[in-house]
C-alpha cells in the first residue's frame, strides 16, 4: 500500500509541477510582487516624479499674508504627511508678475494649486482656490486648513497680541494620553497596527491558497473521471489509497505554492530596500522598519513566537479538511460543472472568514466573533487574528486546533465511505440516497 501511494502522490506531484504553466505563472507571480512592491520606482522610471514638489502659487493682494500662510501650510503638512521632507513649494506671485500670470498654463504644466489671498474687512481675508480638476482628499485638507489658521493668525495680529503671545497660540499643543482601560495601551495599538498592515498579507495568500486547493482536487478528480481513467485507476488501488494521494498530494503543492510565495515576498522586500529612491518611497520604508522596531522592543513579539508556530498548525490542519472536503465533493459528481455548484458553500464559508479576520479589531470583546474562532474552515484565519487582537488567549488557539483535528477525523472516517461509493459512480439518479446509505454502512 505504501509504494502504491507514493506512487500516485509523486505522479499528482508531477503533473501539477512538470509543467510550463506551473513555471510560467510563478515567474508572472514573482514579476507582480516586485512590480507591486517597487510600482512607485517603476512610475518613476516611465517618467513619473515622485520627489516633484506640488506647487502652490499665492497671489496675496493683502501684502501681508503669504509669510504666514507659508508658515502654516508647513505646520499642516508636517503633521499629515508620510516623508519629513516637504512636498509643496510655496511660490509667491508679486505685482510685476501678475500681469503676466497664465492660470491655464502654469496649472497645466505643474498640476499646481493658485491661490488668491484678498483682503476683507470682517473675515480679514477671504480667498479664492484654482486648480485644473479636484485635489485629493488630502491635499485639499492640507490647503484649506491653512487658509484657516492663516485667517485666524491675522486676526490675532490685528488684535495687537503679543509678538511672543502669538507665538504661543500658534504653538502646536501637546497632548498626553490617558487610557482608562490598561489593555488598551500602546501596545495594543500596536498590535492593530499589525493587524492592519502584515496580517492582510498573511492571511490573502491562505485565502487564495484554499480556493485553489478545492478546485485544483475538484477538477483532477472529475478530470480522471471523465476519462474513465478512474476504472483502471481503481482497478489497481483501493479507494483509499487513491483518496489519500489525492489529499496529501493536493496539501504538499499548496505547501510548496505558499514557500515560493513567501520567498517572492522576501524577494520584493529586499528590492524595494535596493531600488526605492524617491522620499515617499524612503519614507515609507522608514514607517516598516519602525514597525519592525516596535514589534522587537514589545511584548507582541513574545505573543507572536506562540502565535506564529500556533498559526501554521492550523492552517496546515484546515488546508487537510479543505482537500478532503474536496476530494469527498469530487467524487460525488461526474464532471467539474456540477463540483463548481457543489464547491459553492465552501467557498462562501472561507470567504466569510476571510472578511471576519480583516475586520476582527471592529468587533472587539463581542462574543459572536470568539465563538466563530472555534469553527472550522474558518479558525485558521480568524483564531490568529483574535490572538494578535488579544480577544482570545493561547488556550482558545490549543482548543480550535483541537476542534480542527476532530473535524478532519470525522472527513476521513465518514468521507471514505462517501468516496468509495461515489468514486465509481457515473449517474446523478438517486446519488444523495447512494451517499446517505453510505454513511450509514
């Protein structure tokens, strides 16, 4: 028996790895990871400019403003943006230029922002705003809170304050943070700044990973079906042996898919350390590497040495009850159409947990999502997620993967039973009966 299903594991392993679109697809996978991780470098090698500065030309008719708009515009941005480093530049239009000031052309060129600074008698000033289309949401809330504090600045002034009082009300204020509850500390917002930014890229692979096992199964067992290649098949193992070759064979090509991807990331990630030269890209890459440094200073760092192993053991689990499940699903149909609506469920079920581990820090001490954490198919995604988020402890993690092993237990022991019925069965007519009088043998 042995031999035999080394035999079918290393000839499945073949067919799926031997082949050009296996080799293919993973060098386009490779190239879309570093494209993705580098896609600012790539625009500025195709002529984008990310390090060009957005220009904000003031026409200011006051004769007073702009030195104080300058100000401020800086103070804002230093306030909302990704890199230390400036990315307006604040030109000041004077009288001898105004003449001669195209909006249409210094607009069309520079994608930049003009604004009219004018005098008013009871708002002090008011001001007037063009652009060739509309700003971004950002960008927008950078210049019109300027304006304001801009406005509210002169009005101070011609209150006649204090030069050194002024400075104070203009002085950002400082804020220290008082958390009641002590959970709810800085390292619990660190823990949702993982959540946010490293676990999409943990948990999306998986996601994609489980739907290509459930069809790749789907679509190798209805394939040997349909070419009645099954009969001969069958005619030299067992039912058993084949349903295990196809499972264990399905697990080991998402395992070594899942390697590859990881190695791809680490590839982009090193790349983007190479190539990324602009200041958002340097300035996002210093936001990482902060991150990095936060998570090694912590205690979510000795959390993730008990998550990480934890994860990985149930994930491998429920990659085994989606390949059965497949596998039991596949052999009760006798072509891939009728596996697509069977597999549906299953599906549906691997989508949800998926918008329920992205979506875990929203439901925060709600018992609904502790006691989701427990279902299979769905714990290997949702359990770490809760664990990080620290809603669910270690124990909780122990108790699904537990769950998980219980679960395939019982795939195994009733799903045989299922696919040595169906494995060989080629009509639709009464295959639920067939299959529920199975179970019951």
């Amino acid at each position: 028996m042995g031999s035999k299903l080394n035999f079918l594991i290393t000839v499945s392993l073949k067919r799926k790895i031997y082949t050009k679109w296996f080799v293919i697809a993973n060098v386009l996978l490779l190239i879309l990871i570093v494209s993705l991780a580098n896609i600012d470098s790539i625009i500025n090698f195709f002529g984008g400019d990310f390090d060009r500065k957005q220009q904000v030309y003031v026409i200011d008719e006051t004769e007073r403003t702009f030195a104080i708009f300058e100000e401020q515009l800086e103070l804002n941005e230093s306030q909302l943006q990704f890199t230390r480093e400036s990315v307006y530049e604040v030109n000041l239009v004077t009288e001898e230029e105004y003449p001669d000031f195209d909006y249409e052309e210094i607009i069309e060129e520079d994608t930049s922002a003009i604004v009219i600074i004018l005098q008013e008698s009871e708002n002090v000033i008011s001001a007037t705003l063009i652009t060739e289309v509309f700003l971004e949401t950002l960008q927008h809330q950078v210049i019109m809170s300027t304006l304001n504090n801009t406005r509210a600045t002169l009005a101070l002034i011609e209150s006649e304050i204090d030069a050194e009082e002024l400075a104070r009300v203009n002085q950002p204020i400082e804020v220290e943070r008082i958390i009641l509850d002590e959970r709810k500390d800085s390292e619990a917002e660190l823990q949702a700044a993982i959540m946010t930014t490293v676990f999409p890229f943990v948990i999306l692979p998986f996601f994609m990973l489980t739907i290509f096992l459930v069809q790749m199964i789907g679509a190798e067992v209805n394939d040997e079906k349909s070419t009645r290649g099954m009969e001969i098949i069958i005619s030299s193992v067992s039912p058993t042996v084949h349903f295990f070759a196809k499972v264990i064979a399905g697990n080991l090509f998402v395992i070594m898919q899942g390697a590859l991807l990881f190695i791809f990331g680490v590839i982009a990630f090193f790349s983007r350390k190479l190539f990324a030269t602009s200041a958002i890209s340097e300035g996002i890459t210093s936001e990482i590497n902060n991150l990095y440094k936060m998570v090694l200073e912590s205690d979510v760092a000795s959390q993730l040495m008990y998550a990480v192993p934890l994860t990985l053991i149930l994930m491998l689990l429920t990659f085994l009850a989606y390949a059965l499940l497949a596998g039991i699903l596949a052999s009760m149909t006798t072509n891939i159409e009728d596996f697509q609506q069977l597999q549906t469920p299953i599906i549906i079920i691997s989508v949800i947990g998926y918008y329920l581990a992205i979506m875990a820090g929203v439901f925060t001490g709600a018992t609904f999502i502790k006691v989701l954490s427990f279902v299979p198919l769905i714990s290997a995604i949702l359990a770490p997620s809760l664990l990080v988020l620290e809603q669910i402890s270690i124990m909780e993690v122990i108790i699904s993967i537990l769950i998980m092993i219980g679960f395939n237990y019982l795939l195994i022991k009733y799903g045989l039973k299922i696919y040595k019925v169906g494995i060989l069965n080629y009509s639709t007519t009464d295959l639920w009966k067939k299959m529920f009088k199975a179970l019951k043998d």
